[in-house]
C-alpha cells in the first residue's frame, strides 16, 4: 500500500485522493453536481478533468446563488518562491466561478505565514516575492470591482479584531490535532490559522473556498465556529496537486527547478523541461511502447493536458486511447502539451505586462477593495 | 509555610517577594542604586517605601542616561474593569521617571487581551471600558510631546510585522513553561506575549519598563531574544501588589468591591470603604492597643500611607513607631490615609474633567504620536 502525508505544510507520496475524501470527511464532486453547474457556464476543464475533485457544500453555494442570495469567493497565495504552473490553478477556477456566478472574490496574500513556518526565509525576501506574486494573479482578468487582494501585514488592521474573535475560539489542543503543532511550533505559526480563517467571514454569504486539499484543516476549524460567529459553514471545492513533472508523487515544488514549470519560463525552457523531465507512462524504446502501449495514469504530461489544458473531451479521449495502445509516441503527446503550455504561457506573460493598473484597482481603488479598506 | 502564586493571570496567597526576587532571578532595588537615583531627583516614595523593590538592569539605564544616549519608558494596562488606585500606580511612577530623565513614554492598551484571557468578557465590554482607562491615565501629567498611548487592535497595523518577528523566537514549550500555557488555552492568547514584548522594540535605546512583578514573564522571553533582533534587553523596575483592603494577601481586585479604592469613588465612599474594611494590624480593643501596640507590617493602612502616599519620611517613622507602640490608635491611621487618598482623588478627578485634549495628544497629535503613526 502507498503511504502519502498530506498538511498544509507538507505533501508527500502517492496520495490516493478517494481515502483523502473519507479522512478528511469531503464529499466527491459527482457527474450530478457538474450537471448543476452546467447550468450555469460550460464547464472549467479542471471541473471535467476531475482536477477539483472534492467539495464541502458547494451544493449549498448554488443553492444560494439560485434563491438569489449568491455567495462569496475566497482564495490566495502565500509566497515563498518563483509561481509556477500549480499556483496559478485556484485562481484560475476561481475567475471561472467569478464570471460564472458574478461573485466577489477576496484574494489573501499572507506575507507572514512562509516566515513563520519556514527556516531561514526573511520578511524581507518575501517582500521581494509578493509583487511579482501580485501581478501573476493579476494578469488573470478578475472583475476590478469585484476582486479585493490584500497582503496580511498590511490589511492586519481590517483583520486583527475579526481575527482575535476566531482565536478565542481556537485552543492549541485543537490546532495540535488539525495542524499537528508541536513544542517546538512557534506563537506565530500557532495564531495563523485565525487570520486564515477571517476572509470567510468577510461577507454574511456562504463562502466558496477553491483551494488544494491540503488546506482542508483551516476550513474543518472554521466549519466548527463559523456558526457561532453568526457565520456560514464555509464551503470548498478542493484540487488535487499538480504531479511534479518528475513523476505522478508529492507535489509540484518550487525549490525543485526540474519538477516545475514557472510562470515566468520562456518557450524554449518549457521545452527542454518537459522534453527532459516529464515523467513518462509509455514504453522503454519505441518498440515496447507500439507493442504494449502506454500508462496515462501515470503519464505527467497525459496528466496535464487531461486535467488542464484539452479542452475538447472528445479529442482527450482518442488522445488517451491512442497512447493507451500505442498508437501515441510519449514525444507526440508531449509535443502536445508542449503547444498548451506555452500557448497559455505566452497569453499570461503578455498579461502580466499589462498587469500593473489592474493592481491598483484590486487592492486598493476598486470598488470592492475600497469598502473593504472604508469598511 | 506560607503559599504564594504569581503569573500574568492570577496572583494569591501572602506573598514572599524577597524569594520572588530569587525565583524571578532580578535584584533588589538597594540603598545604592536609589543613591544613584536620587542624584537625578528627589525619589518617589514609591521607590523610599519600597513598593518598587525589585530591578532589572536599571543600574544600566541609568548609566545610558548619563552617558547621554538615554532610555525610553513602557508600560501599560489591559481593560477588564473599573480602575482602582493599584492600577494608576505604575503609571505614576512612569510620570516621574519621564520628569526626571525626559525619556518617552510608550503607554500599550491591550484591548484584546482579557478577552482572551477570560471567559465571558465580550470586546465590546472592553471597548466602552478603554476610554475611560485612558481617560484615568492623561490625568497624570505626563509630557504630551513624549507620550505615546496606542490601543492594541487599532495600533495593530504598525505592531503586527514586528511581532511575527518576535513570534517566531517563541515557541509553544517556551510560552508553556513561561506562562504555563495548557492544552486549553486559545491560540489567541497564545500569540499575545508577541504584542506585548513589541513596544519594547520601539527604540533603539534600552527601554524601562516599571510594573507590577506579575509582567516579569514577559521581559524573561524579551531578554531571551532582544539581541538576536538587533535590540537591548528590556530593563524593568517591578513593584509588589497593593494588598487589598482586606487583608494583606493577594491583590486588590476590581471584581471584589469592598477590596479596593476605585478612581471614581467619592469621598464619603473612600471614608467608609477605608474605615469598614480596611484590614486593621492594631489590638481587638482600644485598650489592647494601647497596651500592646499594633503590627505596621499587615495594617493595610499603614502600608499604604507608607509605600504611596507620606511623603515625609520623618513623620512616617513617627507614625509607625506610634502605631507600634500603641499610642497611635487604627482609627486615627486610617483617618490619615483617608485624607491623603481624599485629597489624591479629587486632584485626580479634577485632572481627569480636563484630560479629553490631552488623550488626542496622546494618541494621536503630540509629536511622539504623530512620528509613530506615520513611522
């Protein structure tokens, strides 16, 4: 049996997200909660691609959003090293969910939490960080009016009393068990869940939370004070990791130059990587791979297009058949992603340029930013 | 054997501070260093008396200060009830200090920190509570170009980055063994010590603290971590507790009406207050007295009289000679104390009808405010 570890400051092994839907007590994204979506905006490929896998009340959420009430989006980014492919994915579902469903979305850029929990990262490195950060989010095309992205240590004056209602609330024994604290965890990393916790309060919606499953503790902990904060439950739909291109373990990490594509990576680089690295299900030569067919269960590359990028089901599936018997060369299907990446990856770099007015409006000069700053 | 307890929180039993001085591992406040002191000032009877007995690296300040580089002053007090004479006593002692050595003063309201600490407090509760905490401590006089006194959840937006600064020096077996944190504490309170060791940061001079000896807890971890963040260790001068009313143990509460003298009360209440509780060292009856004389060392009134309000050390030994030797008689002590406390409490009172300009100043306006706020 694989054994694999998931928490909000660790990710390892080959994580069987079915076992994670029952530890962590979610419930699975079905073909009957896609048809609801449906309804509303044809479906994100991550959606059909099963890369948002898991959910807590997200039934709720469009309950709510068909009684006219609607519900609030919450996601974010804590920065500690160059963006890559998998950061960018929550963001991008959740622009899918704004247009969508119209709703505000609350973007939180904690620029304390790496610090606490990392050795050896300055508040002076992640400073450095935290535009170029800003700006990738950015560059996605969220409403300016309807989007409020927001650094903690700045906004800590909005946060801090909302934050200390949670705290009362939290005990260490508590937080021992969801976030497996120990002696040696520090008085700050100890309160950050609090300040994790407060966005979903922002508003008296539900709060839809696109995230990856790691974060699931935080919003179990909410879930149980939330209510008598005079609060909804917050609601989820959480991702699995991007497989590192290395292989179908862990996750896509950013101090592993060769498991990552990065937002910032040039056509060629992509290339090469992919080329080099891309973990591949097929065959050992040529040969092999036309006799006995690939694996794309295991195939980054396969993995990717399918989760990300294809967005015609009916070409994935004679993609995933092809490969399957062999048909399909390993070096065809990453010449495929090869194309999708740096297709996207150019569209976002060329964004990313026009990125720096729409910061303004995001933190501080949209309308939503500026009652949140009034407020 | 006599039991005693000292934390932030809770402070019981007849209190030995002599061994609080070895347990603490601080140092007397000695005959020597007073003649250091007086060479600055007439001292306080505050420090003639004895209420401050106890120091750390004062003999150090005081060399800054004559070396020209100076200290800077910080204190505080945590809204939870109405203020009694016990509370304004550090503050007063922080006046002098500011008199004699033109040092700022940092003056930190927690207002967040009772409600973490006890049950059933609301922050609203509180909040009504700090302007008039506020209120008692800019009727003292102190220099409003060089004072400072910042509420916790507004001031938080200059406090929060140092503090994670500070919270990643501290870890949870630390706060356990320091604070003796349980598994049911919140993880609010948890981070709180972070807040509180802040202001001392505020200079890049040695900072003073003058408290009550319960606050030790907190300058122990400052100490421990000051250097490693470019900063001096935090001096401190630490005063005993004003024994309740009652009796000479523990220290008066503003839960426990009859146990203390509160700011507010009038005159006849002071009077009667004084005169029906006040815990008397003297004989049963007049004529036991008069024979046998009375115990200065557990007269509340004459405690009192001697640690706060007699100026005149000459009259002071008089009357405890008198008290001792019987011919003084308890109601005639406490006809004294009542005056002196009458006559503080007007002037007080009287200070604090005229102290709303001054809290702007304070806060806001005065020029130490002013550089912190835009700092």
């Amino acid at each position: 049996m694989d054994k694999f570890k998931v928490t909000p400051w660790e990710v390892e092994g080959r994580i069987d997200y079915n076992k994670l839907i029952k530890d962590f007590g979610t419930k699975p994204i079905t073909q009957d909660i896609l048809r609801v979506l449906e309804k509303h905006g044809r479906l994100h490929v991550m959606l059909r691609g099963g890369y948002f896998f898991s959910h807590r009340d997200l039934d709720l959420a469009l309950d709510d959003y068909e009684k006219g009430k609607g519900f609030f989006l919450y996601t974010g980014r804590a920065p500690s090293g160059a963006m890559h492919i998998g950061h960018l994915l929550p963001f991008i579902i959740t622009k899918w969910f704004q247009d969508v469903f119209h709703a505000n979305v609350y973007v939180q850029i904690p620029d304390e939490e790496k610090f606490l929990a990392k050795r050896g990262l300055s508040l002076e490195e992640i400073d450095k960080m935290v535009e170029t950060d800003i700006l990738h989010i950015s560059s996605l095309g969220f409403d300016p009016h309807r989007t409020f992205i927001f650094r903690d240590r700045e906004y800590i004056r909005h946060m801090y009393t909302p934050a200390v209602k949670v705290a009362k609330k939290i005990t260490y024994s508590t937080a021992r068990a969801v976030f497996g604290f120990t002696n040696e965890t520090n008085i700050g990393i100890g309160f950050y869940p609090a300040l994790q916790i407060v966005p979903t309060l922002f508003e008296k919606k539900r709060c839809l939370i696109p995230a990856a499953i790691d974060q699931d503790p935080y919003w179990r902990i909410q879930r149980d004070i939330a209510e008598s904060l005079g609060h909804y439950k917050a609601a989820a739909i959480h991702s699995k990791f991007l497989p590192p291109l290395t292989g179908p373990e862990g996750k896509m990490s950013s101090s592993v130059q060769e498991t990552a594509i990065y937002l910032d990576d040039d056509p060629r680089t992509v290339k090469e990587k992919i080329m080099k690295y891309a973990f591949s299900g097929g065959g050992a030569t040529i040969e092999e791979h036309r006799k006995r067919g690939g694996n794309p269960e295991v195939d980054v590359a396969f993995q990717w297009l399918h989760m990300l990028f294809e967005e015609d089901d009916g070409r994935m599936e004679e993609i995933r058949k092809d490969y399957r018997s062999g048909k399909l060369l390993t070096g065809e299907l990453k010449m495929m992603l090869i194309e999708k990446l740096n297709r996207f990856l150019e569209k976002h770099q060329k964004e990313k340029r026009r990125a720096e007015k729409l910061v303004r409006l995001y933190m501080h000069d949209g309308k939503l930013a500026k009652r949140m700053w009034e407020g």
